[in-house]
C-alpha cells in the first residue's frame, strides 16, 4: 500500500517558511506522493488558492523522491495543449516524478472566469476526450496535426517531452459509468473520493466500480496489471477504515487534511504538521 497526501483547496500555509517545512517534512515521513487540487474558485471553500501546477514545481525544487500529482486537472478549463506542456515540464524538472491527475471539471464558477466558459456535462466531457488525446499525442508524436470539433492543431511541436516514457501515469477520477470506462480505456491510475459534500463513502462503493472498470478493460482487450486503483479519503481515517479499503483492492491511498466525512471541517494550518505526523506514526508503518 503507498500513500499520498492533499492539503485542502484553501489557504493553508501562514507563511511560506511553514509551506516549505511541511513539504519537506512529509518527503521525511515517508509519504509516498504530494496532490495538489487544480481549482482557482470553490464554492464550498476559500478562494484563496495558489496555482496547482506552479506550487508542484516548488515541490519538486524542494523534494528528491516524492511523487507531484494533480487532484485533478480539469482538461476543458484549459488549453490541451497549454496543460500537455506544463505537465510535461514539471515531470522535466522533477525527474520525472509527475502523475497528471485529469478530469472534466465540475465547477462552473471556475470555467465561466478562468476559461472560454462553462459548457453542460455532455460538452466538457467530449472537450475532455479531445484534449486527452492531444495531450497524449503530444507527448509521443514529434508534430501533430489535430482537427476536432472543439480543438485543432497544425503541426504543433512538443520539446522536451516528459521524462517519462511513454509519458507520466495518466489518474482520474469521477463515480460515473462513461468516467470508468475512459479510465479503463485510456488511464493508468483511477481515484474514488470516499469524501463528497456532507456524506463519506463506504467501500462497497469503492469495490463495485473497481469491478466496473475491469470489466471494461477486458471488453477493450487491455490488461490492467499497472493499474492503480487509489482511494482520496481523510488524514483522520483510521487503520481499519484503510485496510476495508485495502482489502476492497485500494492499492494507493491519499489523505486529505480534513477532520471527517463531508469536506466541511479543515485542519488550520497551525495543525498541519502534527496531523501529518500523527498519521505516519499511527498509520502507515501497519500497511508497508
């Protein structure tokens, strides 16, 4: 079992002597990735965020061994190619260390001030299958030519690529069905939210779409022996609740620093750094 952590989409940090301390100290602990959300406005939470991307590249000026992964980024608020590039290029930076976490974007508030605009659930996720691909053709192809009915390239040139060969391990998430079987089609790496607004999720629920996703692998003739089936849960489940999850086929569980179920009840930053090292104390050493 490998373990991440996420520190929630608010202001977390009272100083960036405190953000460094506690990147440094979670590579120290013996965590196995950092996530950072990829969200710019939530209208459940603060608005005073720092871009996911540019706070992974920090990271990974400040780390050797851990893993930088988005939680996620929402393909359709971006330009593909504007994302492919960035990704590519902490990957570069980092050693290759990037998972790129990708999804479709749920959050209007987002798009309508940080992109073109905000499309309903069928547009985003056609623009995020288009995008997918472009971004994937780009870190393998040495020019593309792309013509969709959202994005078009003319023989768009990707250098470097990532370090990573073919290229970083693709995550997503999402509970829905056409979600599962992209994830089965395209991904490397699926992640069930245990946490949703005001409710947790049991892992009855985690194991039935990992049987979901198998089974369309196997309809697409694709083995899924370097997949990852990971779980974002609480820094405050205990080992119980990660080993159901364990046991239900979680092979990757992350942390996010919030009290309990629902999203609504954060740690304060003050509290980050013993929250941390209460769970890789108590915790992890029961799972390695």
């Amino acid at each position: 079992m490998l373990f991440g952590i996420c520190p929630t989409p608010r202001p977390w940090w009272q100083s960036r002597k405190q953000l460094h301390n506690w990147v440094v100290l979670v590579e120290d602990l013996d965590f196995d990735g950092i996530f950072m959300p990829d969200h710019h406005m939530l209208p459940f939470m603060s608005n005073n965020l720092l871009d996911a991307w540019t706070m992974l590249s920090y990271f990974a000026a400040l780390t050797s061994r851990i893993r930088l992964g988005s939680d996620v980024s929402p393909v359709p608020r971006w330009i593909p190619s504007h994302l492919a590039k960035v990704i590519a290029t902490v990957d570069y930076i980092s050693g290759g260390r990037v998972i790129a976490g990708l999804g479709v974007g749920t959050v209007p508030e987002e798009f309508i001030n940080y992109s073109t605009g905000w499309d309903e659930a069928p547009v985003r996720f056609e623009k995020f299958k288009e995008g997918l691909e472009i971004i994937l053709r780009l870190w393998t192809e040495d020019k593309v030519t792309f013509e969709g009915k959202y994005y078009k390239l003319k023989d768009a040139v990707l250098l470097p690529k990532p370090l990573q060969k073919p290229h970083p391990p693709l995550w997503c998430g999402g509970l829905r069905r056409r979600m599962l079987e992209v994830a089965a089609r395209f991904f490397d790496g699926w992640v069930f939210p245990r946490l949703v607004p005001g409710a947790s999720l049991p892992p009855e629920e985690f194991e039935k779409r990992v049987k979901i996703i198998e089974r369309y692998a196997r309809e697409h003739n694709r083995e899924l022996k370097n997949f990852t089936f990971a779980v974002l849960g609480s820094i405050t489940d205990t080992a119980e609740i990660i080993e159901a999850f364990r046991n239900a086929g979680c092979q990757y569980y992350i942390v996010e620093l919030f009290k309990g179920p629902g999203l609504t009840n954060p740690f304060s930053p003050n509290e980050y750094v013993d929250v941390t090292k209460r769970f890789a104390r108590d915790i992890i050493p029961s799972f390695k």
